[in-house]
C-alpha cells in the first residue's frame, strides 16, 4: 500500500530535498535579517519614496500604500510599456515587465524592486528617468 501510495502521491513525487548549502545560506540570511532592524528602516523608507514618487508623478501603481519592496507601474498598453522599459533601460534603470498571460488579460505592467542599499538620490534620479520616460510614451502627462 505504501509504495502505491508513494507513487501516485504528486507532492510527494514532485518533491526534492533542497541541498544542504542551500537551507545553511537560507538560515544564516533569516538569522541576520532578525537583527537587521536599520535595513528593514531604509527599506520602507525607500518604498515609501518610489511609490509616493510615482503616485505623485500621475503613475498607476498596482497598491494605494506601499507595502513591499516591489512596486508595480500599471501601463494601459503593452505599447506603452515596452516603450517605458525601453526608454528606462537606455537610461539604465533596469524593471521587470510583466503582460499577459502573467497578468490579468489587458494588464501591463513594470515591477520595479528596491533594496535597503538605494540611496535616497538614487531613488529621485530614478523618479526623474520615470518622469521623462512616462511624458515620451505617453503614459503620463
């Protein structure tokens, strides 16, 4: 019954023990993020500075707060946003774009992520770059 039960099981048939390098480098990470209180501060804080930046500069945004270190531009074509991701990496801010089928049908989107080692001139030149990108696509006004 065991062995049946062992092969029809999908979890467990598609299931596959990480390496042991790979749980140590996780759990040492989840031990040093306990304690990284001033990282965590400088993250929010650079969240709050794109998405804030953003919103004030007439972008959609994919949340009314920012509430992680991923913040997500909603363009209203996929013209607009090939057009945005271009125009942002020839100025080198590099964004993941995402379209459907990974978004909703009709959706289209930039995902722009943050870390706690942006500087808060960093994240005004990159508003800047967004700023002119947005106005050249028409995206923003």
């Amino acid at each position: 019954k065991f062995e049946a039960i062992r092969l029809a099981c999908r979890p467990y048939i598609f299931t596959a023990s990480l390496p042991p390098s790979v749980v140590a480098t996780a759990a040492t990470s989840i031990r040093k993020l306990m304690h990284a209180h001033e990282k965590r501060a400088r993250l929010w804080d650079n969240a709050r500075r794109l998405h804030g930046g953003l919103k004030a500069l007439g972008f959609p945004l994919g949340t009314e707060q920012p509430d992680s270190a991923i913040v997500a531009v909603i363009l209203p074509t996929q013209e607009a946003a090939v057009g945005m991701w271009q125009a942002l990496l020839e100025q080198g801010v590099y964004v993941n774009m995402a379209r459907p089928p990974a978004t909703p049908a009709g959706m289209f989107l930039l995902r722009c992520s943050l870390c706690a080692e942006h500087s808060p001139e960093q994240i005004d030149q990159v508003l800047g770059i967004f700023a002119a990108a947005g106005r050249a696509v028409g995206a923003i006004s």
